[in-house]
C-alpha cells in the first residue's frame, strides 16, 4: 500500500515552492493506477466538473440574489481551465478509475462551445459515462448538439410544475413551460434516461412534490426529490426548512403507491422506488437525514481547477497550478492519488446545527 503524505492546503495564494515541493512529494509515491480508495475504502469512480461559475437563475438555495447580485465578482476567463486543461485532467482521472463524468456549473450551457467539450471528453472512451447537469433553460436548444458530440444523458434541475413557484424559486421569472420544452427536447434527441432533480424546501415548494411525481410518472423520466440541504454558506439554511425523505416517500405513496428498489450501483446517492403498477421510479435523495458517507465515490473539480473530495469542503487542492507549471501526467496523477488516499469526508454523517454554519464552498462554484 502507498504511504500517505501530509496534505498541505493549497489555497489561492500558494507559492511556487509549496507547489514544487507537493508535487515532488507525489513524485516519490509509488505508480499510481486505479481502481484507487481512499483510508475509509471508496474507490474513486465519478468526477463532477463546474465548468463555470456563472448562472442566469438565482435559485434561492443555490445562488441567492442577495449575495450574487449585479455587482457579484464571477471569476475571469484566463482563471478557468480551457478545455484541453479540462480533458486532460479528466482523462488522468479515468486512468484512476473514474467511470462516469458529470459536467455542472453554475449553468454548464452558458460555457461557449459546451459541445466541444463533450466531444472531446467522449474522445477519452465509448463506455465514458458522460452526462451534464442543467437548469433546462437553454436545452430546448442544445440538445441535439448535446447528443450528437457524444453525450450521454442530462439531468434537470426543476423544482415545480407551478408557474409562479417556480418563477419564486429561480427568483428570474423564468418560466416552468421553457424547461418542460427543454425535457422534451432532450428526449427527443435521446438523452436518456433522463432525470429530473426537485430540491424540496417546507414552505416554499413542498406542495408540488406529488404534482412532480404524477406529471412525470409513465414518461420514463425519473424525478429525484433532494432534501435542503447546507451547501455553501449563503442560503440560510435551517432544519426546519428540510422535507425528510421519509415524509417525501409518504406523501407521494399515499396516492401512488411505492415500492424500494435496489441500487443500481455502488455509491448511488439516490435510493430508489418503483411504483408499485410498474409506470416506472422515482428517487429520494436523503443527504441530510440518511447520510450515505460511507459509500461516496465522488470528486468535484471546481471551475478553475480545485479539487475537492466533499460537497460540503471549505478548502480544495489546486490541480490548475501542477497542470499550467508544465508537470507531467504521471506527476498530476500521483498527486491526485495522494488526494484521494488520504480522503476520510464524511460531513453529513457529522452534520448538526452548529457544523451547518461553519464555511462552506458554494454549490454554484464546486457544482452539486
């Protein structure tokens, strides 16, 4: 087994000689190939990409208008990775054992030219899960140039059916009937299985939680209700505002009954139902009363470049500056291995009202 070396918190202003003597530390492990765990036994198969920072809805969970305003500081271009920075380090994360890409942001269609991207990404494999996480604005279209650069599915984010609940939550008055457009655009070009993500908050859109199910039961599209949770530190998040799954689950099985499903693969984060007369699943996302810890096989890599081993991190590693100081492959994935080696994250199994407002990165720069 590979020795674990101290990690040293690369901040915005690390020095070069900080980053020389990490990188030469990694230099001195042993080979690193995957599969990979790290010390709790999770191996590292899905890589979540923000491609940007920017968004054109201020979702009150997410990107509140308050804090994300007219005069908010996004980050400048030359900050971003390029895309070749981008294929690059995905392709290292493959050799490491990463099977599935998820493309996020922000809003990942605002990024000009988002299809090359995903044609150069599909280059890296054929059996390359790579899938894209959207607000649907732009889908309608998108989409066809999505599928054709070689994309494999895409999941929505929408948070109700009813027009003036959603245009309260995207807080834009961007209407719910151009993001239905856009599911029937992704459909239609055969982004498929394609999901459709509800963040549930009491009080603001939990009464169209069954509305949700009923629209799109029979379509063969699967809803994944999300409880509120503590991302970032800007959205004043408060227990009480959380929808517990259980009480998702009961809701909508009292009108259409339910059935548990089992999980497709190791470190799903949803947990599964069928419905019970067989017109397909829908899926509950428990991060805050059913912590899955023990079974998260994710890494984030931020827009410009960090890499973070926990939705809920203060603090990420900055692979851009081992990539721009013209570091080989070999260097960028010892160095990765090293990351993940020492992971033990587990936020949510820790979560209490205290740790919930400690410092977080935002959700719209590490993406969900």
């Amino acid at each position: 087994m590979a020795t674990i070396i101290p990690l040293r918190d690369l901040r915005s202003d690390a020095r070069e000689t900080e980053l020389a003597t990490l990188v030469r530390d990694a230099a001195g492990q042993p080979e690193a190939a995957g599969p990979i765990e790290d010390m709790r036994g999770r191996p590292l198969a899905d890589l979540r990409i923000s491609v940007t920072d920017r968004c054109n809805f201020r979702c009150v969970y997410c990107m509140p208008k308050d804090v994300f305003g007219r005069d908010h500081a996004f980050l400048p271009h030359a900050a971003l990775l390029t895309f070749e920075e981008i294929t690059r380090v995905a392709r290292v994360f493959v050799g490491l054992g990463v099977r599935k890409i998820r493309l996020t942001g922000g809003e990942p269609l605002l990024r000009r030219r988002i299809e090359h991207l995903v044609e150069m990404l599909r280059a890296i494999g054929d059996d390359l899960d790579l899938t894209l996480t959207t607000n649907g604005a732009l889908l309608a279209r998108k989409a066809r140039d999505l599928k054709a650069a070689g994309l494999s599915r895409v999941t929505v984010s929408l948070d109700s059916l009813d027009d003036a609940t959603f245009r309260a939550m995207n807080d834009v008055d961007f209407p719910v009937a151009s993001v239905l457009e856009g599911i029937d655009a992704a459909a239609m070009a055969g982004l498929t299985p394609l999901k459709v993500n509800m963040v549930v908050k009491r009080g603001a859109n939990d009464a169209s939680i069954v509305p949700m199910a009923r629209h799109f039961r029979g379509t063969g599209h699967i809803v994944r209700f999300i409880e509120y949770m503590d991302v970032g530190a800007t959205n004043g998040w408060r227990m009480d505002d959380v929808v517990p799954a259980r009480e998702i689950i009961a809701r909508i099985g009292a009108t259409l009954p339910l059935a548990p499903a089992d999980p497709h693969y190791r470190g799903e984060v949803a947990e599964r139902w069928r419905y019970a007369d067989g017109s397909g699943e829908i899926g509950v996302i428990a991060s805050v009363t059913q912590a899955f810890c023990h079974d998260c096989t994710r890494a984030r890599l931020s827009t410009e470049g960090r890499l973070f081993t926990c939705l809920f991190a203060n603090t990420g590693f900055d692979l851009r500056e081992i990539v721009r100081a013209g570091n080989d492959d070999e260097a960028l994935r010892r160095a990765i291995a090293v990351v993940w080696r020492q992971r033990s994250d587990h936020y949510s199994e820790l979560r209490t009202e205290a740790t919930a407002k400690s410092p977080k990165i935002e959700m719209s720069y590490i993406g969900g």
